[in-house]
C-alpha cells in the first residue's frame, strides 16, 4: 500500500489531532475514511447469549489489542473486496491507524428519506440483505456491519 508523501503525511496529522475513532476527510476531491487501532472484546451479555443459543451470529469477538484489531479489519477488507464483496478498498494502513475510500451514501441515507416509495425502500433492503447473506455464505464474519 503506497501513497503519496502529502497524503500520508495528512493522515499522520490528522490521525494525531482528532479524537474521534472514525471520520471522514478530504484529498484531491475525494472523500476517506480514517479509522484508528481501538481494542476489541465482547462484553458479558454477548457471551451469555452465546453460551445459551450457540448460534454462530452470536461468536464473541475476540480480544485483540489495537494492533491486532486493525491489521484483521484491514485484511478482512482486503479479503472481501478479492471475494467480489462490495466494501471500502484500504489505501492506507500504520500501526495507528487505517484509511479507506468512501464508498458513498448509506444504506441508512436512502431509506430514512421522508419521499421513499415502497419499492425503493425493499429496493435498498434487499441489496443490502444479500450483502451480507454473501459475505455469511463465503463463511466470513463482520463485526458491526454499518447501515449508517
């Protein structure tokens, strides 16, 4: 993953002067989203409610330090985009954090308008259920697949 010393030179003072674990910006008219390493773990109500129903959906997130969470989200991209699943290409990644193309208007965006017809609304439902039955049927997992 290569990029330009400007624009890995932004990401790096961008990274550093904002709080937030997820936003957006802008380089060269194109919007990106920077993610920051944040660790992952799954709380006690989600192991319960495995340990009780032992559906795969319900698999508890494995503890991973903020390192190990951000190379297996950014190589779980990698690995959907080479399996034809529609998600953000990763252009840039560090030990901090990763940067990924903007993939357009949510889901959320097109259901929640206050003039959606009927059809457009199962229009929009339905691509994106199939989404995600084709990342369930290529065996992968999501953790928070975003509508919005």
């Amino acid at each position: 993953m290569s990029v330009d010393k400007n624009f890995e030179d932004l990401i790096l003072k961008l990274n550093k002067e904002n709080d937030k674990e997820i936003f957006s910006f802008f380089y060269e008219n194109k919007k990106y989203w920077l993610k920051k390493a944040r660790a992952t773990s799954s709380n006690i109500f989600h192991k319960i409610c495995y340990k009780l129903f032992s559906y795969d959906i319900l698999v508890p997130v494995e503890n991973k330090s903020p390192k190990e969470s951000l190379y297996f989200e950014s190589a779980k991209l990698k690995l959907f985009l080479e399996n034809g699943i529609d998600v953000p290409k990763v252009v840039f990644r560090n030990n901090e954090c990763f940067v990924m193309s903007d993939s357009g208007n949510t889901v959320y965006e097109y259901i929640k308008k206050d003039d959606i017809v009927k059809d457009e609304f199962e229009y929009y439902l339905n691509n994106m259920i199939t989404l995600l039955s084709k990342v369930h049927n290529y065996g992968f997992y999501h953790g928070g697949a975003q509508s919005s």
